[in-house]
C-alpha cells in the first residue's frame, strides 16, 4: 500500500480543524458549517464541532431548527472542543451552556471562570497540564510570548497566524490530513511488512502507538506528557494494563480510541488474535480505522 493509497483512510486533522472551526464560531464566520456539511465519514469529535457551530449562534438555520441563543451546546467526548467554547464563553460573558458525552463526564475539568484572567503558563498548569485552556486563550486574543511551547499550543499559534492571514486575502482556510494518525499508520505498514522502523513520538497522541511498539517506555512518557493521565483514559495507567491483555490475547476492554487502535495495530504485526469490546471508540478520531485494517 503506497501513500496515496493509504491516504484514502486517513481522516482529517482534527486539532487543526477543531481550531479553525472555533476561530469562525468566536469570529462571526460561518465556513466551517459549510465544510462539514460537505463532509463524509468525520469522527466523533468533528460531528462534535458540527453540533457545535451550529448551536452557538441561532443564525444558523435557526427558520428550519428553531434555535434559540439559550441552546445547550452538546462537544460530545471532546475535551479540545469543550475547553475552547467554555473558555470563549466565558471571556465572551455568553453564559453558555455545555452537553458532555461518555468518557468526558468524568475528567477532571476546570470549571472555573475566572481562569480567563489567568497568564499562559498558568493555565498550563491546570487539568493535568493540557495545553487546552492556553490554546483557547491565544483563540481568543492572548498575545503572550512563550518559548518551548508544548506540540499543540505551537498548532495553536500557527493556526492563529494562518487563519488571519486567509481572512485578510478575503479567502477561507483550508483543512489537512491527521499527519500523526498517518505518521502511525505508515509505521504500522512498515513493521507489518517486517522492515526494520524508526518512529518518534513527536506528541502526546503518539504515546499509546509508541508505546505498545517499544518506541518509548512508561517512565518516558510520564516525563514528557503527564496530561496523559486526563485523557478518555489514564493512558498511562491503561496502556500498561492493555498491553498485558494483548499478549495473552484477552479481550481488551478499553474505551480510549487512541488506546484501541494501538492495541490492534499491534496484534496484527504480532499475529495475535485481540479482540476489543468497545470497537466503536476508534470513531472519536479515525473512522476509517477498520477498513484501513483489514485492508492490511
């Protein structure tokens, strides 16, 4: 399978979307309805933030939905997605009010507005150390300059910067491939086929990936990414408890998409017949997973 043909399941990068999504809600831009409305197969979380953008402002087909501004705003099992309208909605004074689905009902979120009076470094800090409640601060006008910035918030000031500058020239912006999922699934293919890879996990969502194919250890991963503990798992904590289950060939039983895909990946390099209870889950970030896998 060359690339090409493996971009035919790689999904769209939704961090990067997610954020020029939010960036047209706050800013009175309606684009990013319209691109998602032309979209087929989007995750869980893009369907998230196409619930979203249409709540958020009753001007949205408000004649056929009847929408009103008091309209609860249902983010799904998006932390990304959850932490940026809340904050919006709180620096915005909109008292807005938030659906949370499945796994995202029971992290350990701030719900604190005065946070939005918070400097970048601070707002690090919170929630296990996501870069969540920064990213959505520099969304929303925080100039602060930073050095050595965490993977996502650097994706945050990038998207900034590219989303004034398309507004600028009168012209909208444009989405991208999942460049980690594609990263993974290339290494995926490599190994499968038993080349010898190197893979470098670049960012927390690559952990799970690296981990359960010795790219990285435990230790490692606590050291560099301890928000790992607040995500739809403890990923620390589950991905031990997974890779055992894996190589006794148990059921795996984890609800974490990102913990499910690595688990499968690496039962069909090792040639270990894994199952996994909750299939589905694969959907909050990579809807083609499973036909991207048997295709393999």
């Amino acid at each position: 399978m060359n690339e090409k043909e493996i971009k035919k399941y790689i999904p769209l990068d939704k961090s990067w979307i997610i954020r020029m999504g939010v960036l047209d809600i706050i800013n009175g831009y309606d684009d990013i309805n319209k691109f998602l409305d032309n979209q087929k197969g989007l995750s869980d979380d893009l369907l998230a933030l196409k619930r979203a953008s249409e709540s958020w402002s009753p001007l949205h087909n408000a004649s056929a939905n009847q929408r009103t501004s008091n309209e609860s705003i249902d983010v799904g099992e998006s932390g990304t997605l959850y932490r940026l309208l809340q904050f919006a909605s709180w620096k915005l004074n909109l008292n807005k009010k938030f659906i949370l689905r499945g796994t995202l009902k029971k992290r350990n979120i701030v719900n604190d507005a005065s946070i939005i009076n918070l400097s970048l470094g601070e707002l690090l800090k919170l929630d296990g150390g996501t870069s969540q409640w920064a990213t959505a601060a520099v969304l929303l006008g925080n100039k602060e300059k930073m050095v050595n910035l965490p993977y996502k918030l650097n994706l945050t000031y990038e998207a900034v910067q590219y989303w004034k500058g398309q507004r600028a020239k009168r012209l909208s912006w444009k989405s991208k491939y999942d460049e980690t999922i594609l990263r993974q699934a290339k290494t995926y293919l490599a190994l499968l086929q038993r080349r010898k890879e190197a893979f470098k996990p670049e960012q927390a969502e690559d952990y799970c990936f690296a981990r359960i194919f010795n790219f990285i250890t435990r230790a490692e991963g606590e050291k560099k990414w301890p928000n790992l503990r607040n995500h739809e798992s403890n990923r620390i904590v589950e991905m031990e408890k997974m890779i055992e289950k894996s190589k006794l060939a148990k059921i795996v039983n984890s609800r974490d998409h990102r913990v499910v895909q690595a688990v499968i990946m690496w039962s069909k390099v090792n040639m270990i017949p894994v199952k996994v209870s909750h299939p589905k889950a694969v959907n909050k970030s990579w809807p083609e997973f499973w036909n991207f896998i048997n295709a393999t």
